[in-house]
C-alpha cells in the first residue's frame, strides 16, 4: 500500500514538471481604456512615477510601502524602488519616452529573480486618448515559473483594469 502510495506521488510529482517544461515561458499581460483628455494629461501622470501614487493599485493596498525615487523626474533613467511585505519589493525604471505617445519600462521583483518590462502607449481617438498598458516578459527554463507565465494574465490584468479605472478618474476629474 505505500508503495503505491509513493509510486503515486513520484508520478504526479514528475507529472507537475513535465506539464511544467512544456508550458511557455513567455508571458504577455495587456488592458486598455479611453480617457476623455489629450494624451499630453496621461501622460504626466504616467511617466512621473511618484504620481504612480495617486492612482496605482499597490500604493492603495499597503499604505505603509516605503518608497525610494531617483533620477530625473518623468525622463528616462527615473527609477523606484519599493519595500512593501503585502506586494513584494521592487525596482523600476523608465527605459525609453517618447513623451504624450509611448513610455517604456523595466521592471525587476529581487525576492523572485523575476523582471518584465512594460509599456503604456497612447492613441489618440477623436479627441479622446485610448491607452494602452502591456507588460511582458520572460520567466525563464524553470518549470515552476512556468505555471506563473500562464496565470500572469488572471495575476496581474484586474489590477491593471483598476489602475487604469484610477487614472481615468484622476485625469477626467482634473479638468
């Protein structure tokens, strides 16, 4: 009977792995909305990641997250660091702007050895802007991470669909 027992957990666990080494690695998480106001207004709140407080979701969830900024302020090279025990800690830097039309980030999570990099590109729409976050990236060869790749989507996706709920908000009733 333990034999079986062990013969059974041994198959599932060899089981996990294989399933895990065919599962992608690559991972790709995008949401988009309008926001009545030219690009130019989402923009700024966008590149200028200190104002990421106003209508980012991980601020909101813990507000004791201890926050570390540097570089020049919403150009590329300005960087955050963050400390939080509820959202993990993190690095991110503004890679490439092309101001009121695309920004560029990277972004880095130590305790996972994890990083991606994300974009939020902006369309004008008669008169209106559509934006566009995407965040993508590479989890690696090991299998366990490759579980993460498939459930990034369902992860990370609502908190972008809030994230870009709080800025429309910010911005339209900034008029």
């Amino acid at each position: 009977m333990i034999k079986k027992i062990v013969l059974t957990l041994g198959a599932l666990v060899a089981l996990f792995f294989a399933v895990g080494y065919i599962l992608p690695s690559e991972f790709r998480v995008e949401r988009s909305i309008t926001i009545d106001a030219p690009p130019d207004k989402i923009y700024a709140q966008v590149a200028d990641l200190e104002r990421w407080q106003d209508w980012g979701v991980w601020f909101k969830r813990d507000p004791a997250m201890q926050v570390h900024y540097d570089g020049p302020r919403a150009e590329v090279g300005m960087r955050s660091e963050w400390i939080s025990q509820q959202e993990g800690s993190g690095v991110m830097e503004v890679i490439a702007a092309e101001p009121h039309r695309r920004l560029v980030y990277s972004l880095y999570f130590p305790e996972f050895d994890m990083g991606s990099t994300g974009e939020f590109i902006f369309t004008d729409e008669d008169g209106k802007t559509r934006v566009q976050w995407v965040d993508y990236g590479d989890v690696g060869a090991n299998p366990i991470n490759h579980y993460f790749a498939v459930m990034m989507d369902s992860m990370v996706g609502p908190d972008f669909e809030m994230g870009l709920a709080n800025l429309k908000t910010l911005v339209e009733n900034s008029r």
